[in-house]
C-alpha cells in the first residue's frame, strides 16, 4: 500500500529508512522546555513580542499592542488612586494618583512603539513568508518559523505512548494533576454502596472520585452500550454516586447515616449530567474530549497539570485530525455523491443530539471556512472575513453569559443577606414578645397567689366562726404541668414540678405526681401553672407547632446559599459558551493539520478542501446560526428531566412486570 493510500484510509504509513526526514512543529512539551511560548496559551505576556508571520501578523501583533498600552493605562489611572486609598489613606491615594498618571503617559506611549516595531518585523518577514508558501510549507505557531508539516509523522511521534506511558515519562500523575492524590477522609462510615458504585475507598479524595466517576461514566454510558439492557441502570447508578460524593455535605450526610439520609428527589438526570459537564457524547468523535472534561478528570482546573494539559489538546488535535482525514477519503477518492449521502447521514444523527441543531452548525460553520480559505481566491477573503466576525461575536456570547451569571450570583446574594436580616429581626421580635409575656405571666401568677392566699385566709377565718366552708372556688389544675412553691412543711418540693390529679375539696388540696413518681397532696395556693404550660396555653399553640417551626427552620438554613435555579442555568450557559470556542479552535487546528500536510501532494489536498467545504455546508443544513443564540437552557433542562422521568416509569413498570409475570396489573381477588 502506497504512503497516500494509507493517508486516505486514515492511517499512518510506517517510516522507512528512504523516507526524507520531515521537520516537525515542536511539541508544546518541548516548546515549553525551550522556554517558548505555550501555543496553547498566546496571552502568557501582556504585550505580544512573539515574530509575525508576515504584514499582516505584524499588523494585527502591533494593534494589540496599542490596545493593551491604552486599556492598561485607563486601568491604572483608575485603580491606583483607589488601591493606594485603601492601604494608606490620603498618602495612599495621591501616590496612587502619581502612579496612575505616570503609567498613564508611558503605557501608550510603549505600546506604540512596540506596535510600530511588530509591524515593521512583519513587513520584513513578508518576502520569506511568500517564498516558503510557494515551496508548500506552512507556519508554525509553536516555533514561530516555517515548517514542513507531517500528519502522520506527528501523529506517529504522539500516538505512541499511551496517556499513562507518557505521564510515567514526564513525571506526572495518571490523572494529570500536578501534585499526588490529595489527603482522603478517615473514620468509619455506615455503608460503602456509592463508594462501591464508583470503584473507590471510603477514604477517596475528590480528585480520586471525579477521574472514577468520568472514567466509568464513559464506559458505562448507554449510548456505547446499546445492546445492554442494563447500561442505562449502572449509568444512572454511577451518576448519582458521583453527585452525593462530590458534594461535601451530602457526602458527610451519606458516611453519617447511608443513603437513608439522603433525597433522591435532589439527584438530576446522571445522562443530562454527563452531558452538561462534558458536551454531548455524539459529537466526541469530531471535536475530541472538551478541555472542560479534561480539567475535571483531572481533579478541577487548580489541579490540572498545564504541561499535561498540553499534551492532552495536542494529543485531542491530531486524533481529530485523523478522523477528519479519514471522512475525507470517500470524497478524495472521486466517490462524490455517496460522500454527500453518507454526510447527510451523519448530520441527521448529530441533530437528534441535546443542543445538536446549535453544535452541528458550528461543525459546519468551520469546516466550510477553513475549505474556502484553502481554495483561496475571492471567496477565501469573504470567508475570512465572516471568520473574523464570527469569532467577535462568540466572544461577546460568553462575555455576556458571564456577566448575566454574575448579576444573578450577586442578586442571590443579596437575596440571601436581605432573608437572613428579615430571619434576624423576625427571631428579635419573637425574644422581645416572649420576655414581655414572661413578665406578665410572672406578674399575673404573683397576683393571682395572692389573691389565692387571701381568698384562703377568708375562707378559713369564714368557716371557723360560722362552722361552715368557703364558698369561693379555687382555680382548677387538674390534667395541667403545674410547680410548687411555699411549702413550709417539706420544703426540698419547693419549685418541682408534676402533674395535677384530683382535687379533694374538703382538704382543698390537689394530688400532684411527681416525675419520679411520687404523690403529693399540694394546697391550691402553693401551686401555679409551670411556664411552658402557660405558654403554649397563652399561645394556643399545638403540641407539634414547635417541631414543625424547627423543622421548617432546618429546612431554611439548609436551602441558604443554595444558587437559585436562573443562576444554575446561566452557569451552565457561559460553561456551554466556554466550551462552543473551544470546540471551535479544535475544529480549526485539526483542518489545518489536514489541509497541510505534506505527506500527500497539492492536488489531494486541494480535494480535501474542497470535501471539507460540500461536508460544512451540509451539517449546516441541519442547524442554524440562530441555534446559537436561542438555547433556552432553563427548558431543555426541564424536557431532560421529564424524558428522564419518562424512562424511570418505564423502567419501573418493566421490572414489576419482570417480578411478578402474567399477574401484574389484574385486580386482586377480594373476600366478603
């Protein structure tokens, strides 16, 4: 098999020792040990001093230049004064000031002349770049020089180590994060099903339980797995294992009191939560694995190695690349019509996809682009130009998602703030009403022990001159909480409480019972009611008003700090937006990796150009830009849960079928 024949069936021609050596673009690995740029990163330095390609390069490096001289200088002047301020009061703010003006004269002035000094290197690195066009070589942006560029034999000198060997190489964890695996818990825990669910001990750290669960949760997902039955259960199983993992409260609620303690209701859709965290998985074979995904498999964005992260995108890169050379072929090798077909097909299937009309347009979007510009001539320039606003536009999408989710974090914000002052000034006034009607209940059964004495002492001096009894009736104790006091003859009783019995009206004594069980016989005036009986008596309150007010504040305190739902969805809009412009860059790396290289001569490639242009306009047919800008999150977010909701009822009524067989659903047999 020739070297273009495996290129067009997308695989790499092994190397032979009459094989030219080819000069390969650097590594960002290599790039970064040389002390180059990271190509992955073109904002490591405020102003840009990297070398322009040509005019054009040198043009665009010099504009930013100057921005970046006068925004800065804007900044400062602002920022200083009001730093200076803080820190050193009046002195702070006029040497702040200085500072200020002083940057605010140079930075411009700097930036200008940086700007004029990129232009001119551009306009001197022209005729170079014009002759190595010709010769069929492109630039680098790692090197910043001119290369011959190789698809396989990069894809050769990545592909061969595996992530692991190349991670054992470098020095670097499995995961890709920079240090080790992070200190887990310690301490027993009342059961191990989601820890079992994720393959992990107890004692797993966070970055331990993200890379199980984004492993398993690839392998188990049911779209990889369509003749399992029982795919979508582990799927579902491993999402909501994940969910209460990761979260440190539920985690501690879960380890305390097992799943018991926990709300299944409060467990999104594992699907929908996969697909939100990693882009939807019908894409993956064009755009790769999302940088998004990478940093969580990792352990977060903190933990992420960046020479690892390099590796990972280069790596994302070419295997695009190469599926996009592959798809190719077909078109390559003159079969037009069933290339076209065979595109339809696959533009159907990825507009069936969760935000697929939106994804399968931006797919087509660049493929059609990077084509036209290939081609060159006039519609090159239009399509660089479209390009241009393109990107403008997308940018100020996910400016706009941050700032909106902003706002609404700040409003929840100050939402919570103005609950927990109304909570606050609502449990003052509560305290001032209750010592208010303490201190009349304090005042009213002082008075009423008086007037009970009095009334006593009457009736007795009455009843010992006449030989008769009172005729005033004593207040009524029985079945209440009552204390006593004033007791002469046994006063270890004075202030123990018990329940009211009987009363003996001939003694005018009560039976009390105290709480250990013995009973007393207690005048009327040496009892009055105890105070949470004469509370909940004032009140009129129900036995259960008490717990149902501390469940209800529990349940308060725990929703605190909870975003709302608005802001929940805006989050998950500026991550999608992050995600859409790095699923766009990929895109655009991986066409020029394709439209470049030199292991197939100009003829082949132009054919790949013009195959990546019938295959954008094609995928654009199932989507439109508009599809971009009217995704309503909060709603695809409530269909997700209800087609979820849909498959839980099925699956339910499957399994009761599957247990109880031909007596499922009849009605049973009834005795009268």
């Amino acid at each position: 098999m020739s070297s273009e024949e495996h290129t067009e069936t997308g695989e790499a021609p092994p190397a032979t020792a009459a094989q030219k050596p080819t000069t390969l673009a650097l590594s960002p690995i290599d790039a970064a040990a040389k002390g180059e740029d990271d190509p992955f990163d073109s904002s490591q330095s405020l102003f840009s001093t990297r070398k322009p390609r040509n005019a054009a390069a040198g043009v665009s490096s010099g504009l930013k230049s100057v921005a970046k001289g006068v925004g800065m200088a804007a900044v400062g002047l602002v920022a200083a004064p009001v730093i200076g301020a803080k820190e050193n009061g009046t002195k702070g703010f006029i040497a702040g000031l200085g500072a200020g003006l002083v940057g605010a004269v140079a930075l411009p002035v700097y930036g200008v002349v940086l700007g004029a000094v990129q232009v001119t290197r551009g306009v001197l690195n022209t005729p170079e770049a014009v002759s190595e066009r010709g010769r069929g070589k492109v630039w680098d942006e790692d090197t910043r020089t001119w290369v011959s560029y190789d698809l396989n034999e990069e894809a050769r000198e990545i592909l061969a180590m595996t992530e692991e060997e190349w991670c054992k190489q470098h020095g670097i964890n499995a995961d890709g994060s920079a240090g080790g695996s992070g200190e887990g818990r310690r301490g027993a825990v009342k059961e191990t099903e989601l820890y079992d669910a994720l393959g992990v001990e107890s004692d797993a750290s966070s970055s331990a339980i993200r890379k199980a669960y984004f492993k398993l949760a690839k392998e188990l997902h049911p779209d990889k797995n369509i003749d399992d039955p029982n795919a979508h259960a582990r799927f579902q199983a491993v999402g909501e294992a994940y969910q209460v993992l990761s979260n440190d409260e539920l985690r501690a609620k879960y380890d305390a009191s097992g799943k018991s303690a926990l709300d299944a209701s409060s467990l999104v859709d594992p699907m929908q939560f996969f697909a939100m965290l990693f882009g939807s998985e019908p894409f993956e074979y064009l755009v790769g694995e999302l940088r998004l995904a990478t940093m969580f498999s990792a352990g977060g964005e903190g933990a992420a190695n960046e020479q690892f992260m390099a590796y990972k995108q280069k790596r994302r890169e070419i295997l695009c690349a190469l599926t996009l050379k592959g798809l190719l072929a077909q078109f390559c090798c003159g079969d037009e019509d069933e290339f076209e077909a065979e595109m339809h097909a696959h533009g159907k299937r990825l507009h069936e996809a969760p935000v697929g009309p939106a994804l399968v347009w931006t797919c087509g979007y660049i493929y059609e682009n990077k084509g036209l510009q290939a081609l060159g001539g006039l519609d090159a320039i239009g399509s660089n130009a479209r390009q241009t606003m393109h990107t403008a536009a997308a940018n100020m999408r996910v400016a706009g998602a941050a700032i909106n989710t902003y706002r609404a974090y700040r409003k929840d914000v100050n939402q919570a703030k103005k609950e927990e002052k109304e909570k606050d000034d609502k449990a003052k006034e509560k305290t001032k009403e209750k010592e208010k009607t303490k201190e009349k209940e304090k005042a009213g059964t002082e008075s009423k022990e008086g007037n009970v004495k009095e009334a006593s002492k009457g009736a007795e001096s009455s009843g010992a001159a006449e030989g008769g009894s009172s005729t005033t009736e004593p207040p009524s104790f029985v079945g209440k909480v009552v204390l006593i006091s004033g007791l002469k003859g046994r006063p270890e009783l004075n202030g123990r409480a018990g329940m009211a019995g009987s009363l003996d009206e001939e003694t005018g004594r009560y039976m009390v019972r105290l709480a250990d069980g013995e009973c007393v016989k207690v005048r009327t005036a040496n009892l009055h009611l105890a105070e949470k009986e004469a509370t909940s008596e004032s009140a009129g309150a129900s036995p259960g008003a008490a717990e149902h007010e501390a469940n209800k504040q529990a349940e308060d305190e725990g929703m605190a700090g909870q975003p709302s739902e608005d802001t929940m969805n805006l989050m998950i809009e500026a991550m999608w937006r992050v995600s859409m412009l790095d699923i766009e860059s990929t895109l655009r790396h991986a066409c020029n990796k394709v439209l470049s290289d030199q292991s197939v001569d100009k003829s082949l490639r132009k054919n790949r150009a013009r195959g990546l242009v019938v295959m954008g306009r094609v995928f654009q047919t199932y989507g439109s830009a508009d599809a971009l800008k009217e995704i309503n999150f909060a709603s695809h977010m409530r269909q997700a849960g209800e087609r979820f909701a849909e498959r839980v009822a099925a699956q339910s009524t499957a399994e009761r079928e599957a247990e109880y067989g031909d007596n499922y659903g009849r009605e049973p047999a009834r005795s009268y």
